[in-house]
C-alpha cells in the first residue's frame, strides 16, 4: 500500500529512481576506448562507439514530450514502474551482445526508459511537494543523482579496466529500485492535481520562461558532454590515463555536482534564478578553461572539480523556475520539454565535438566551451539585471 507523500521511505524511492538517470550514458564512458578497440574492424567504429554513449540521450530528447503529455493526463506512477524495468533489461543488454547494432538497439529502449524516469519522478515531487520544500528536494534530487554518478562511473571505471562489457551490468540496479516504485509511492490525485498542486498563476504555458530555459539546458549539455564523451580520450593523449582513471576524474566532477546543487537551496536563499544561472555559467567556464590549458592529470581534476560546482547549480534551478510557474496540470509537458532539451544537447555534444576537436584539438575545443559558458554567463547577468 502506498504511504504518505513525507514518508523518507517516499522520498528515497524518488531519489533512487532519479539516480538511474545519470547511468543513462555516462556510467560506461570509461569502456569507450576498449569498446573501439573490440570493434575495430567495423567501419566507422570511432562513430559507432561513441553513439553508443550518446544514442540514449537522442530517444530521451524524442520521447520526453510523449511522456510529458502520458503522465499529465493517464497518471505517473504506472508509466513510471514500465520505465524502471525497460531499463534494466534495456541496460543490461549490452553486457552480452556481440554486435554494435543490437548494442545500439538497447541503447534507444535505454533511452526511452530514462525519459520516463527523469520526467515522472520530477514531476512527482512537483506534485508531493510545495515552495521552499520543493525547491530543498529538487536540490537533493540532482545532488542525489550526482553522488550516484560518483559510484557507478567510478565503479564503471574499475569494472571496465577488468572487461569493457562489466559496466553494462551496473543498469541491473533498477530491477532492485522497482518493487519500490510499485508498492510506495502514491498516485496524486489528478482530478484535484490544478487546484490544490498548481503555480500560483493562470493555467497556462509559460512559453518565454520555458524557451529561454530549454536554450540555456540545450548548450549548457553539449558543453558538459565534452566531459563524459572526450574526456577519457583527451585524458589518454594527455598522460596515457587508465580506464579506471577516466572514470575517477568524471566522477569528481559529478561529486562537486552533487555537493553545489545539494546546497541549493541554501544559495537560492540569497540569490535570484538569474544570478544562480550566472555564478554557474561562470565557474563552467573557468572549469573548461582550467581543463584545456593543464599539463597535468591534477590540473585536470581541478578544472572539473570547478566546473562541476557549477554544474550542479543549473539542474535544480531550472526545475525549480519552470514548476514555481505551471500548473500542476501542465506539469508534465513542462518538464518533458526540459528533459527533452537536456539529453538533445547530450546527444549533439559529440556530433559537434568529435570534427571539431579532430581539425583543432580537444584542448582548443574545451577553450571555445569555455568561452561559450562566459558568454552565457554575462548574459544571464544581464538579464538579471534587467529583470531584477
């Protein structure tokens, strides 16, 4: 029987569903290289391992918005209990799969597994929660989901040192998360979901706010995908670095992730969305800078130590704005479009990266990121300005 909606029984479901996420396509990234090597023999195989990584992300991005209009009118937590299951026989797949097609295949039912994850559980704690409460565990949710990243791409790194298929097996996780799915958390309500679980404001879309934030989550992801989709590849270049190694400095900048965005509200205490957008933009960019001009191993950790901090801060603060200013109603379309913005700028981040860094460098690639987060930064201070 489902409990109560402040149970901590409620609350770590949703925080243990909202952690299989950030395995969607990053826990394997230190397979990549030995991945290529496997298939070596197949035409294009630098492209195909790669979209290995990547292909999840392009089916969030095109089933988001279904979701999002699925759970809005049908209800969350049914699509929700699908979504776990086709991930962990989804994930699983590519442990025992001798073909880079089939691989592939169960990437895209990954994919579509994840944009029923991330959607629903968000949208759940929209619904569970209100105000200052929401906005504390919508930070948890995403420090949650980086502290998750820090065990499984660190457990990803040692597993695929050992054979590049073991990582695979780190997706069986949701077959544990499922029963509680199932049997603890609540279905809201729907038919009182308007009135008593909206914004305080008409029902309507917020199409301005909406548009600037799903632009703001698009580049800010095709920036943070150089990490997990060249970073092991720079690092390689750079000091001849270990799988294992990869998967270390991926993960430290997924555990500043998670420390900033766990203090969210905290920092949102004191400051506007816009000047939150701004500090993190910023320290991306001082990150990604730090990253492309290291001679070091140690250096590199420091750049994504620096631009995970403000990674960190950007999640919880778009889904904060967008929910403060829909109606539960519309909520799930909302965050549809957001999880649909993220994971399309993870799947494009190594379609754009891979020519670019090929004709100039991956340390000059990281410098134009970097540019780039500077150049939204003072924007987003701006607009803080002119709005505040």
């Amino acid at each position: 029987m489902p409990f109560k909606t402040n149970a901590p029984i409620v609350k770590a479901t949703l925080l243990l569903s909202s952690s299989l996420t950030v395995m969607a396509g990053a826990t394997i990234a230190p397979s990549l290289p030995a991945m290529r090597d496997y298939f070596a023999a197949t035409p294009n195989a630098d492209y195909w391992v790669r979209l290995v990584l990547t292909i999840p992300a392009l089916f969030i991005a095109i089933g988001a918005p279904f979701v999002g209009t699925a759970i809005d009118r049908f209800g969350r937590k049914p699509l929700l209990a699908m979504a776990v299951l086709l991930y962990g026989i989804a994930g699983t797949s590519g442990a025992g799969l001798n073909d880079i097609g089939l691989i592939l295949f169960g990437r895209v039912l990954l994919g579509l597994s994840v944009a029923g994850i991330m959607t629903t559980a968000t949208a759940l704690i929209a619904d569970y929660y209100t105000g200052a409460t929401r906005a504390q565990f919508l930070g948890f949710q995403a420090g949650f989901m980086g502290l998750g990243g820090v065990l499984f791409l660190s457990l990803g790194g040692f597993l695929a040192d050992v054979n590049w298929r073991m990582p695979f097996l780190i997706y069986l996780l949701a077959l544990f998360i499922l029963p509680l799915v199932v049997w603890v958390l609540p279905e809201p309500n729907r038919t009182e979901l308007p009135q008593n679980l909206a914004a305080d404001g008409p029902e309507v879309f917020p199409w301005k706010i909406a548009g600037l934030t799903y632009l703001a989550a698009l580049l800010s992801q095709i920036v943070f995908y150089l990490i997990p989709a060249q970073l092991p590849f720079y690092l390689k270049q750079l000091v001849s670095a270990t799988a294992s190694q990869s998967g270390l400095a991926i993960a430290l900048a997924t555990l500043f992730s998670a420390a900033s965005a766990i203090v969210y509200r905290q920092i949102k205490a004191r400051l506007s969305f816009m000047g939150i957008y701004a500090i993190a933009f910023l320290a991306m960019a001082v990150g990604y800078l730090v990253i492309s001009v290291s001679p070091t191993y140690a250096m590199v950790l420091v750049g994504l130590a620096i631009a995970g901090t403000g990674l960190g801060l950007l999640m919880p603060n778009m889904n904060v704005c967008l929910t403060s200013v829909t109606p539960g109603s519309l909520r799930g379309r909302v965050l549809g479009g957001l999880t649909t913005a993220f994971f399309l700028g993870q799947f494009i981040s190594p379609i754009l990266s891979q020519p670019l860094s090929s004709t100039i460098g991956l340390d000059v690639t990281y410098r134009l990121a970097g540019g780039l987060m500077a150049a939204m930064g003072a924007i987003a201070l701006g607009l803080g300005w002119r709005w505040r």
